[in-house]
C-alpha cells in the first residue's frame, strides 16, 4: 500500500483530475483569487494556469512531495512568485491574518481533520479575505446518501483518504467562515462521486474581531 500511495496514487490524482468537468470548475473560481494567495491541496499544479494577473504570490501546500514535484515543472514560467510546501493542512505553516485569498478545490475531502484544517485557513486569512472553494460531497437525497455510505469505506482507502460523504457547506460555515455564495449540483458522472459544492466565504467578524473559531 505505501508504494500504492507514494508513486501509483499521485499519477492516478493527476490523471483523474484533468477532466472536462474539473476544468470548468477551475476556470470560474480560480482566476477570482488575488493577492497573496494559500492554495489547500495543490497537489499537481493543476489551477495554476487559471490564476490570472491578481495574485501576487502563491503559497501551494500539499502533503504529497511527489505531486509538488509535478507542480512544480507546471509552475515553471508563471508570471509570480511561487512556493511550494509539503506540509498538512491541520498546521499551516504560515502567519497570522498574512492570506488574502484561499483556494481549495476537490481538498476538503481528503484531509483527515477537516474541522482543525478549517480553523487553520482562519486563522492565516485577513478580516476581509476570500476562501473560494469547489469540494464533492455529501448529496441531498437519500438514495444517493446511502450509496455514498455503502461506497465510503472501500472508495477512501483507494483514493489516499478521499470521502464522499462530507456535507462542505456545513463544515465551512462551522469553522466560522460565511458563505457569500454557494452553488450546489450534480456535475456529470456518477452521482454518489460527483455532488458538488462551489463557492466563495468569508471569516465571520464577531463584535469587530475575526472569528478564529
């Protein structure tokens, strides 16, 4: 299994994701970020041709080096500065208030503490910033919750600790974020694997001071 996840597993990500559908998804939120940039779960380097002239620096995190060696061959030739760190999204190794905007596309799934990594973004994001996110997740009908129940167990363990059944908008707003916008629906594909969450928030402001919840 280790060898599965240190060699097999990163090409399967990349491959996976390189899709019609994720490139849409891409192309609509990512060229929204600006400023000083946190990208959750860079994995590849698949967003990076969709930032646009805005950002001024990006931060990439990912746990997987193999993956961030990849992104970084795509980073090549982008127009800002860029850097890469292995690291987990439950302890970012980042400042204070220091992130304008946070980037988290098909990522939340994954990370084993959702809620720890959740608070992290708010506490390295400014009053003011912007989390824009696309995630896959929890369906609202029951059927189809079930079968993303049944499919759970078995999907996680090939996928490097992929859920299907997270409610995003739930999580996002319990780490104390508010949603400025969300759209949910079912892209194409299989609908236990493929209910998606998109959107932009904000750290929740409480008596003139970011909520770090």
């Amino acid at each position: 299994m280790n060898i599965y996840r240190k060699w097999i597993l990163p090409r399967l990500v990349d491959a996976a994701m390189r899709n019609r559908v994720a490139t849409r998804y891409r192309s609509l939120i990512v060229p929204k970020a600006r400023g000083t940039v946190l990208e959750i779960g860079v994995g590849s380097g698949l967003n990076l041709p969709f930032y646009g002239t805005g950002v001024e620096h990006l931060y990439g995190l990912d746990p997987s080096e193999e993956l961030l060696v990849m992104a970084g061959k795509k980073a090549r030739g982008i127009a800002f500065p860029i850097d890469l760190i292995a690291h987990a999204s439950e302890e970012i190794p980042l400042g204070d208030s220091s992130i304008d905007t946070i980037v988290m596309t098909w990522t939340l799934c994954s990370i084993a503490d959702p809620v720890k990594a959740l608070k992290e973004l708010g506490r390295v994001i400014k009053p003011g910033g912007t989390l824009l996110f696309v995630e896959h997740g929890l369906a609202p009908e029951i059927r189809v919750q079930d079968w993303q129940q049944r499919l759970n167990p078995l999907w996680s363990k090939l996928t490097g600790g992929c859920n299907l059944n997270r409610k995003m908008d739930h999580l996002i707003s319990a780490a104390g974020f508010d949603l400025a916008e969300l759209k949910t629906e079912y892209a194409e594909g299989p609908r236990p694997l493929n209910y998606m969450y998109s959107g932009e928030a904000q750290p929740r402001q409480r008596c003139g001071v970011r909520s770090l919840i």
